[in-house]
C-alpha cells in the first residue's frame, strides 16, 4: 500500500516515514507544498498524510486542488493545530480523517489503515477471493483456513492484486506502487517477476487455483471465475 507523507517537520517526518515503512507501507516523502503537487500529478495514493503547516504553502489548499482534480487518494490530515475550524474545514473540503499532534506513531498507523480499508473494502478488514481469504487487519493470508507463509512482499503483492481484481497492472506500476525510490531507475523488472513467481507457488502449494494471469506485453492480472 503506497503512501505520501506531506510534512516539512524534518525530525518528525523521518520518524513517520520509518514507522509507517516497518508496517510494511510504502511510504515517499514531500516536505513542502510544490514537492507534494508534483508526486499527486505523476502519482496516485491509497492514502496522503498531510500536514496543513507547509513552509511553501498550505496543506488545506493542497487538499482542496486534490478534490478539484478529483483524485481519489485517502487524505489524514495531521496538524499542531487542534481548532474546530481547521478540523471542520479540512473534512469538508474531503479529508478521511483529522489526527492532532503529538500523537502516538502507532494511532498514526491505526488510523491510515482504517482509511485504507474503508476506501477499498468497505470497512471490512476481509477480503475474500473464492477459497482464498485476506485479512488486513491482521496482514494475513489464508486458503480453506490454511496460513499461507508470505514474505512482506509477496503479501504487498497479493493485497495490491486484490484491489486491483480484473484490471491488468503493468510491471512498472507494480514496481512503483510496492517500491516507489528503492527500484532506483531499474532498466528491468525481473524481480518483480520472481516475486510473482513464489507468491503463485506458495498459493498454490496452500491448496488456492492459480488466479495470476500474465497478460502478454502489458503486465499482470488476477482473475476470478
């Protein structure tokens, strides 16, 4: 699940990333108002952490252009300011959520994945695929009640393929989603394929049809009868 975090607090923002980065998000930075514009325009994101105190500008501002160009990024808005005003305003002009500093980084986690799993699965943390079962609270995979030994990757993968059910992903948007920067320009994408390679077997092994379809030329998509 990809993230951008929108905060020019250096310290604070460092300690975020890494956080939400060990829960297994992907997680790019912005630290002021044009950086976050330019990673909105090129980028779409289950969710933006976004400050509202910008040295380059102003966080409700940005939200309200995100909204305008009807982008349908998740937005938690994260402030020192603690007014009813900005909390009213930034959930009318579409916020998800409202999260007053300090707070603790493991609300913070609670609280993007709730809006994560509100936007993509209703509310409910299970998302079932015939004989297979995915729990996002729990981060886990099952086939006919059998865990299914996935790498954080491959649990990435799975979880993006399951949003993303019926539509073909192409290599580069898989790559970018789960990896953002740490691809570093890759002129391949070979290891997206071998992560796809044992994600398909240990489903398989797990007793679950093979729904993973390589379509030719363009990428990937799971399929269900």
């Amino acid at each position: 699940m990809k993230l951008l975090l929108v905060e020019d607090e250096r310290t604070l923002c460092d300690s975020m990333a890494t956080y939400l980065r060990q829960q297994s998000f992907q997680c790019d930075v912005a630290g002021g108002y044009r950086s976050a514009m330019e990673r909105i325009e090129l980028f779409d994101y289950d969710c933006i952490l976004l400050d509202i105190n910008l040295q380059d500008g102003n966080g409700l501002s940005l939200l309200k252009e995100l909204k305008d160009n009807r982008k349908s990024d998740g937005v938690l808005i994260i402030s020192a300011r603690n007014s009813l005003e900005d909390k009213v305003e930034g959930l009318q002009l579409g916020a998800d959520d409202y999260l007053a500093k300090p707070f603790h980084l493991s609300e913070l986690g609670a609280r993007v994945m709730a809006i994560i799993r509100r936007r993509n699965s209703d509310g409910n943390n299970l998302i079932r695929l015939e004989e297979l079962l995915i729990d996002t609270q729990a981060r886990t995979a099952t086939v006919d009640k059998q865990p299914v030994d996935l790498t954080r990757k491959e649990y990435q993968l799975l979880l993006y393929f399951a949003y993303n059910k019926g539509r073909v992903v192409s290599k580069n948007a898989i790559a970018e989603h789960l990896w953002g920067d740490e691809t570093g320009g890759a002129a391949n994408y070979d290891f997206i394929y071998t992560h796809i390679k044992n994600l398909r077997r240990k489903l398989v092994e797990a007793g679950c049809n093979d729904y993973i379809q390589s379509v030719y030329g363009m990428g990937y998509r799971l399929s269900l009868p």
